[in-house]
C-alpha cells in the first residue's frame, strides 16, 4: 500500500517508513498520561515540478523553468524544516495523521489532531539531488497530540495539574501549608479566538482558604515554552485575621498600674493594605481595634486620654499606624484583674461593618478566624475599574510567545507576535489619569511670576522679612518723697497710700523695626535700598529713617563643599509721627526675592475684646 506524506505545501507520494514510533508522555511525576508523541521517517523521490515556490499550491515550472537546481534544493530544505506545519500521512489513499500545528488552536482550524508541544517540529532533513529535476529526500519529524477529543477541537487547553501538600507545625502549634504543583497546558499562543497564555489558568491551582489561615504567598510561573507552569501557595495559620480592608495587622494591648492607684492603658495597631484600598477605610478600622479594648467612645470622667497619634505611611506600602494612650484612677484596685482580665483583655475581636456616604458598606463584616482572599491576578490601582482586578488580556505581555527566525519581532510583550516594533503602540496605563480627569490642582504653577528675575543668577535658601511696630505711651512713674514711715499701730488705710505717681511726659512716640534675613547660594544676596522716608494710610501717618544697620557674615561652604554659601541680615529703623490705626491696613512691606501678586505689601489687624484684666470694659478698670 502505497505511503503519501505532506508537510508545509510539499508533498511526496510512494514513501518508505524508516520509524514510526509512538511515545506515551507522562508528567513529571510519571503518573498522568499527557498525550502521545510521534518520532516518524521517510524516505521518498520528490520532482521539481511538485516544490511549492511557498507554502501554497504555486509550484516551480521545472525542466523549462529558469530556476536553478541550487535554487529548487534552497527552497525544499526551508520548506521541509520549517516547524509548525501541517502535517498529514495517508496509507492506500486513507488519511491516517493529520496534525495541525500548535497554532491552529488560536487560529480556530479544527483537525483531526493538534499538536500539544510547540509542533511538529522537524529534526533531520536529507535532500539529495538526482539529476536536475528529482531529489532523493530524507525526513524526520517529530509530533506530540493529545489523547482526548477536547483538544483535537481547540477547546481544551489544561492537559494536567498534579501538585504536593506539605504542613510545617511550630512549637506553638501554628501549621504552615505549602501546595506546590505543575501544570502542564496544550498551548501557550494568546489569541481571542480559541488560545490564550498559560497565566490565565493561575484560577486553576489557586485553593479555597481554610478558616483560620492568611494566604502568605502566591506563586506562579511559567517556562520559555509558555506550556509548563509550576506554582506554590504558602498559607499560614493565624489567631487573629486582620479585618477587610487590612491585608496584616499587628497590634499590642497593654494595661499598666503606679502603686495600685493610677491606671494606664495602651494600644498600638499597625494595618496594612492591598495597592488598592482606601486608607480612610484602614484608619476606621483602626480606630475600631482601638476602640475595642480601650472602650475610646465611653471615656469616663475617671479617665484622662494622655495621647492620640495616627501616622500614615506613604511609599510602595499601604499602611496605617495609630496608638492611644489612657490614664485613669480606678475606685477599686480589683479593677484591672476583674475588669480588664476577665472582661476586656484576652476576648476575641469584635468590630462593626465599615460605613460609608451610602451606609453599610457589603461583605465588611468581621469574623477574626476569616482572613481577606487576594485575587488571583493582584489588585489595579484604586482609580482603576470597579472590580480593581488585573484584565487577564494584560497578562498576555507575560507570555513568552512563539517565535519564527525569520521574523524581525522578538521582544518582550507585543501586541501581536506578529506586530513589528515601527507599528506597536505601548499600552496605556489603566490607572494614569489623564486631561480634566486629574483630581489634583498644583501648588505652584508654572505660568505664574512666582520668584522675581534676580532669583535665577542664585538661589535664595532664605528670604526672611519681618515688620515690628513699637508704641512707647512716654509713661513714667515718679516717686512721691517726705512721706514718713508709720508704726505698725498708726497703720490704717487712709486712702492715699500710694508711692509713686504715673505721669505722662509726652505724647506716643512711634517707631517701626523692619529687618531681613537673606542666604543665598553662590551670590551675595542683595538688601533691599531703604527708603529715607513714606507716609501710609492716606498720608496722615509719616514715617522718616532714623537707622539703617546692615550685618555681613563671612561665606561658608554648601553641605556638598563645592559652593559658597552668602548670608547678609539687615536692620531699618523708622520713627512714626504718630500711632498707626491698627484696625486699618499697614504695611508690612513685600519681600524683594518672592513676589505674590495678590500680595500689596500691606495687613489689616483685627483688633476687638480686651485683655480681661479686671473687667470686660475697655475702659479704665480697677481692681
């Protein structure tokens, strides 16, 4: 019975079988049949005018042709050993093979079988020319299909998953499991069709949490042939879950007593979150754990709150630190053995659901034996989509893809493995706003002529300015002389005790102290030219320069040795004709290094009550 083989658009017609051999493939652990595997050669007489000049039914005219014999043999060798083919034996005119290449499982072509393992793949080719017309040619070619019929159809993609379990006891009793596994996928070509890249099965090997445990570790990887993965998932037995959202926590609670009369007690809770959450909703439920102990929201006139402190963490981490310190005087010192022993201290975790604008908010409801469950895929920024998951279409830039020599595209993550790198476009990032979306306005703005031109030949790293305005009322307090001491029996009150009298030699004298504080980075800084004299307040109050002191300290070198850095201090004195109205605008000058343009250089006080020295008047009080 006569054997037709063809492979990639060439076929030869009245082979010889040197092997045939099929391999039954096992997984690692040599306890899952995976599929079948094809070792196949032939031996057979090809004609020139039957070579595809592609993959295609164009074939080379032959003997008439222009073609050379070099250039037939050139073409039947990239023909026969390119991989992923299609590949097909007929025995006596019945098809008995028909592989199709890996491919066809994203392309949607149904065969009667698809190859499994990146195939088929051709390894040996012999082609010998006969004359100038025929060749001689040997073919080794190696396939691997699977054995059920999902797969012949593209539907099935997870050929096997086999895994271990193994559980670590502490000497405190806390178990740690560790499932590793692998899994082994038929294709590993992403595409909408059928195929899609083997991170998208990471669901597959990922088990339910049990009570009591945190899942610690997640991992999942993939080999350079996108169809091997093995993972591992390490949970950990836990006493207390950390409530939704806090992915950890760690918290201490300690009670304190000074002689058996003064209480103290003292709270620390650290909460840490996923990439995503909200760090209002980590604070409340911080402030809940904190209430759960130290009963915040039912202080007692006993008891003193000596501290409250929350500190947010801001980095690559989500994490929250808040603590409270309480100070109490019990009646009986029974109160911290009974009452917080038995009562308070050692009682399981008890918090209420989180609120929010809309109220409840679903699924916060806190059970300390159920720890948060991460997502298989990780968690998007929180402007990110509603469900804050990872697309599993963005895993496709993980996959190693197949790859053709003969393409020019080998990078990591294209769009399609076809695309060349002149006509890919990066992706957009699904958590970076963008236009009128950005919910930030910035502090500084770049239009604005916030420093004044001087500013650019050095940096001013101070810039102090002050205004000190001084009234002296001219009071003085005179001694009143001739008034003889009285024996301890003459002493009454008789009305006019007084020692000295307080007189007034003048009227208010005025003055206004400005100074200026000015360092500046490889320049000497410049002081501003005083003005010998200005009136405010629609010139009633006149203003004339009395002192001018200017103070220049020697250079020092910047933190990094390598600049000079100047530093001047200035000093201006005014005397005022009279006492400026406070109530209405003074001027407080503007500072000549930064400018505000809403700035005028001046400041209305508001002046209103009294000092409650004897009285609420602000007129003459005794007393």
């Amino acid at each position: 019975m006569a054997t037709t083989v063809t492979y990639n658009g060439i076929t030869m017609h009245n082979v010889i079988t040197r092997r045939w051999e099929q391999e039954i493939v096992y997984d690692p652990s040599n306890t899952d049949a995976i599929g079948q595997k094809f070792n196949l050669t032939f031996e057979g007489v090809l004609h020139a005018q039957r070579v595809p000049i592609q993959a295609a039914e164009t074939y080379i005219a032959g003997a008439e042709s222009s073609a050379s014999i070099f250039s037939i043999l050139e073409n039947v060798q990239r023909l026969l050993g390119t991989p992923r083919a299609r590949l097909t034996v007929a025995v006596g005119g019945t098809t008995v093979i028909d592989i199709h290449s890996t491919l066809a499982i994203s392309t949607g072509v149904d065969g009667n079988s698809t190859d499994i393992d990146n195939g088929p793949k051709p390894t040996n080719i012999t082609v010998t020319p006969i004359g100038s017309t025929v060749f001689q040619v040997s073919f080794s070619i190696e396939a691997m299909v699977g054995n059920c019929d999902a797969l012949r159809s593209g539907k099935g993609l997870v050929l096997n998953n086999r895994w271990s379990v193994r559980e670590t006891m502490d000497q405190n009793f806390h178990t740690t499991r560790v499932i590793t596994g692998h899994l082994r996928v038929a294709a590993g070509v992403f595409a909408v069709a059928k195929g899609w890249p083997a991170h998208m099965h990471k669901p597959i090997v990922i088990p339910p949490l049990e009570d009591s445990f945190r899942r610690s570790k997640v991992s999942f990887g993939v080999e350079e042939d996108g169809l091997s993965c093995s993972y591992e998932i390490i949970d950990t037995q836990v006493h207390t879950a950390a409530p939704w959202p806090a992915t950890s926590m760690e918290a201490t609670y300690s009670e304190s007593s000074t002689h058996g009369t003064f209480f103290v007690s003292e709270m620390n809770v650290r909460l840490q979150g996923n990439p995503s959450t909200d760090k209002r909703l980590l604070i409340e439920r911080a402030i809940q754990i904190l209430n759960a102990r130290l009963q915040l929201f039912a202080i007692k006139d006993s008891y003193n709150v000596e501290s409250l402190m929350l500190t947010e963490h801001i980095g690559s981490r989500s994490a929250i630190d808040m603590s409270a310190r309480i100070k109490r005087v019990d009646a009986l010192s029974t109160t911290m053995t009974l009452g917080l022993l038995y009562v308070q201290m050692g009682e399981p975790l008890v918090l209420a659901p989180l609120l929010n604008s809309n109220g409840l908010i679903e699924g916060t409801n806190y059970d300390h034996q159920l720890s948060p469950l991460p997502k298989p895929y990780g968690f998007k920024h929180n402007s990110a989509a509603v469900d804050r998951e990872r697309r599993p279409v963005v895993l496709f830039f993980l996959h190693c893809y197949l790859q053709n020599p003969c393409d020019t595209e080998h990078s990591v993550g294209p769009l399609t493995p076809s695309e060349t790198p002149s006509k890919a476009k990066p992706p957009q990032r699904e958590d970076e706003p963008t236009g009128s979306e950005y919910p930030y306005t910035p502090v500084f703005i770049d239009d604005e002529n916030t420093f004044s031109e001087e500013t650019h030949a050095g940096i001013y790293t101070m810039a102090q300015m002050s205004s000190r305005y001084n009234t002296n009322r001219m009071f003085v307090q005179m001694p009143i002389a001739n008034i003889p001491e009285k024996k301890d029996s003459e002493k009454k009150d008789s009305g006019n005790d007084a020692t000295s009298e307080i007189l007034q030699l003048a009227g208010s004298q005025n003055y206004r102290f400005i100074e200026v504080n000015f360092e500046r980075v490889g320049l000497e800084p410049d002081i501003p030219e005083p003005v010998l004299a200005y009136t405010h307040e629609d010139g009633k109050v006149k203003a004339t320069l009395a002192h001018f002191d200017v103070e220049i300290l020697s250079p020092v070198r910047s933190t990094d040795g390598r600049q000079a850095v100047f530093r001047s201090l200035a000093k201006y004195v005014y005397l005022l004709d009279r006492t400026p109205d406070f109530t209405k605008a003074v001027p407080v000058g503007i500072n000549p290094v930064t400018h505000f343009p809403d700035h005028d250089g001046t400041i209305k006080l508001g002046l209103k009550g009294d000092m409650g020295i004897g009285g609420s008047s602000n007129q003459e009080q005794t007393g």
